[in-house]
C-alpha cells in the first residue's frame, strides 16, 4: 500500500481517530530528528519555537494541511 492510499484512508477515519495518528506521527517524526534534542529544555519565544516545529515538522504538516 503507499502512504497515498493510506494518508486517503486515513482522511476517512473519525477526527479523534485522526487526532490519535497525528500524535503517533509527530512522536515518531521528533524521534527520528537527531537534530531536534537540541531544541528540547530551551527557553525559546514563541515564535522561535513555530519557526523550530515548522523546520523540523515540514512535510508531516504538509500532508495534514491537504
């Protein structure tokens, strides 16, 4: 199956079914960024902290805002 049929199927499952996928992702995708460990425990603004989720998140929030 490709992540097209899947990503189709899942825009069919109930939101909270969704919400669930979503958080299973994101725990998957901050894991697998080395990078990202960098960014924990840091003081960061608000913004400086949308401008790390948004780099470090790009195509996960791609396809959820298709």
């Amino acid at each position: 199956m490709s992540a097209s049929e899947i990503i189709e199927q899942i825009d069919h499952l109930p939101m909270e079914d969704q919400k669930a996928i979503f958080v299973f992702l994101t725990k998957k995708v901050i894991g697998a960024e080395s990078g990202s460990k960098q960014w924990l425990r840091k003081n960061l603004s608000f913004e400086e902290a949308c401008d790390v989720v948004f780099r470090e998140n790009r195509e996960l929030l791609s396809a959820l805002a298709k």
